[in-house]
C-alpha cells in the first residue's frame, strides 16, 4: 500500500491498518490521529512533525524511525519498538508506553501523565523533559540524565536514582518515598512539598535546593552536601543528618 492509498481510505473513515509495512516512507506531517498501526513495521520511517494522537501504535516496530516534533498523546505504544528512533521534543502525554522498547535519548520530550512504573532507564537522557504527574515507581534511573526536567507531581516512590543528574529539576510535590537518590545531584532543584520518606540521599547534592515543607522523615542524609539553615524548612523527624546524628 502506498501513502496516497493510506490517506485516501484514511479520509474515507477506514482507521485500522494494522500490521502495514511503512519501511522507510515519509510520513511527514501527516494527521493519522486514532490510526489503528498495531504490529505496523515502519522501520526506517520519517514521521517528523505528523500527528498521531489517540493512535493504537502496540507491538510496532519504530526502529530507526524519525519521530522528531510528532504528537503521540494518548497513544498506545505497548511493546512498541522504538530503538535507534529520533525523538526529539516528541509530546508523549498520557500515552501508554508499558514494555516498549526506548531510545536512550528523550531531551525535551513530553511525557506527563505517563504510566511506566519499573521502567529499566539506566543512563537515560531526558534532560528539560516533561515527566510530571507520571508514574515511575520503582523505575531504575541510576545516573539518569534528568536536569531541568518537570517532575512536579512524579511518583518515584522506591525508585533507583543512584547518582542521577537533577540539577535545577521542579519535584514539587513529588513522591521520593523511598527512593535511592544516593550521589544523586540535586543542586538547584525545587523540592518543595516532595515526600522523601526513608529515601537514601547518602552523599547527594542539595545545594541551593528548595526544600520548603519537604519531609525527609526517616531518610538517611548522610554525608550529603547542603546549607544546613536550609533544613530548618523542611520535615525531619528520625532523619539521619549528614554528620550522622538523628534528628529527633
């Protein structure tokens, strides 16, 4: 099937081309918006600044595709294979991205809203990403790249974010409870009204840090570098201080 085929039964109301093979085709600037592409294989493709919102996208494969500028809110990516593919400033809003298959690159994309608890994104980057009110429970982001990200709102509840880059990330309101954050650098970030319950920020950067009525109950502070006068903001009780001493 070639694109003048797809769009003419598209435009006719037809919406599900599941497992059509698009390799290397340019779809740039399409509006494909509620397209069923379940299982499609567009290796290869260019579908820069097309939209695809609302799109049923599981089990495709997108490896080596360019999806630069393109609109994948409430998407279903599920399984999706996305290795090698461009994502720059792709809008991921709500869309469902469970098992997929993901570049280590995602700078300035959109991904609010998303539920992708455990996901394995060790060394990924998302710096200036979107990820707030996402889920990423228990994920693995140990020295992700996640500066001057929007994380307001996350759950990052039992993640692990060992040595991770946070510098000037928003986490307002965010769920860290117990969450390895150890070397992590928070320098700069925005973390008030954040839940670090029992989170492990041994040996972290918190300088410059807004730690307004954030709770560090029974979280583990040791060594971490930070104003002191800065905790005075923040919720402390049973908190392991940097020099070790417990906070009553």
């Amino acid at each position: 099937m070639d694109i003048d085929e797809l769009l003419s039964r598209y435009d006719a109301g037809e919406r599900d081309f599941s497992r059509i093979n698009l390799q290397d085709v340019n779809l740039t600037g399409l509006v494909l918006e509620g397209v069923n592409l379940t299982g499609a294989d567009l290796t290869g493709s260019n579908l820069t600044g097309s939209s695809l919102s609302y799109a049923d996208l599981s089990g495709a494969n997108l490896t080596r595709a360019t999806l630069n500028h393109i609109d994948l809110y409430q998407a279903n990516l599920s399984g999706a294979i996305l290795s090698d593919a461009s994502l720059y400033q792709v809008n991921f809003g709500q869309a469902n991205l469970s098992e997929a298959i993901l570049p280590g690159q995602l700078s300035q994309a959109n991904l609010s809203e998303i539920q992708l608890p455990g996901a394995q994104w060790h060394k990924i980057i998302l710096n200036e990403a979107n990820l707030s009110h996402s889920n990423l429970s228990k994920a693995i982001l140990s020295e992700a790249d996640l500066n001057w990200s929007n994380l307001t709102g996350i759950d990052l509840s039992g993640a692990n974010l060992r040595n991770a880059q946070l510098y000037n990330a928003i986490l307002i309101k965010s769920n860290l409870t117990g969450a390895n954050l150890a070397g992590a650098n928070l320098g700069g970030a925005n973390l008030s009204n954040a839940r670090l319950i029992n989170a492990n920020l041994g040996g972290a950067i918190l300088s410059g840090t807004n730690l307004t009525n954030t709770d560090f109950s029974q979280a583990r502070l040791r060594g971490a570098m930070l104003d002191i006068s800065d905790l005075n903001k923040a919720l402390l009780t049973g908190t392991q201080m940097p020099d070790g001493s417990i906070h009553d």
